[in-house]
C-alpha cells in the first residue's frame, strides 16, 4: 500500500493501493485501502471486493454503518430485508446503497467469472461493525 502524502494544518493527503487481501467474517475477501489502520480515517472505510464465481457471503448486518458500493466487473445477486425476503441484482457500472443495521447476503451469479466491487463504509475499521446472522443463511441456501 505504499504511496505518496502530504501534511498541513488539516492533516494528512495520501494516496495508496489496496493491500493485501483477507478474509472477512462475511466469507469475502477484501483488499483494504481507506481505513483507520492505513490513513487514520476516522468515519470511512474503502476496500477492493473480489467475489469468487459462484461464491455467497454469510447472512450479516453492519451495525450503525451504511454501505456504497460500485460493481466493476460481474453480476451480484443480494438478498435483503428482516427475513432477506427482498432480493436484487447488480452488474458492472451500478450503484449499490445498504442502509446500517440492513441485513443482507451477497452472491456472484457467474459460476465461471468473479465479480469485483468498491465497497466504502462509515465504519472506519471494517469488520468492527459486522454482526453475522447465522439464523438467516438456511433461508437463502
């Protein structure tokens, strides 16, 4: 993640690259760019999504937290709502908003492509906010 900033009264400018991948709670994999961590962000967060074709991500809610995301490349299927009785499909060049406290299950409807998004957050830690809803993934098998 290296790269360049600059410092004056206000704070600190940077520019990175994602870094290294993990795997989160949700059962993705991020690449981490904005955060507390890298820039000392202290209410966003930005990250590289790659979802796996024919990969799903265990039912979770971000607490507090809303979500934007921007689909790069793919096809994403979401199921959403208090039962994830609402569902939604994006695909490369969309928008997505999830309000805080909304839980969802994302998916990649490819079986042979995986689908990439940027995904920022309020939460400025990522995974801090992340509450899993094991009771909701056997509805959406």
């Amino acid at each position: 993640m290296a790269g360049d900033s600059i410092s004056d009264d206000r704070g600190v400018c940077a520019t990175l690259r994602a870094g290294e991948p993990f795997a989160g709670r949700q059962g993705f994999s991020y690449a981490p760019a904005i955060s507390a961590e890298t820039v000392g962000a202290k209410a966003i967060h930005m990250q590289l999504l790659t979802v796996p074709p024919g990969a799903r991500a265990k039912a979770h809610k971000h607490a507090r937290h809303e979500t934007a995301i921007h689909v790069l490349s793919g096809e994403v299927g979401m199921w959403y709502g208090d039962r994830l009785e609402n569902h939604m499909v994006t695909c490369a060049g969309d928008f997505v908003y999830i309000p805080a406290d909304t839980p969802h299950l994302p998916y990649n409807r490819s079986a042979i492509e995986p689908a990439v998004a940027v995904v920022a957050r309020t939460d400025p830690s990522e995974q801090e906010s992340v509450v899993m809803l094991p009771d909701l993934d056997a509805i959406r098998p």
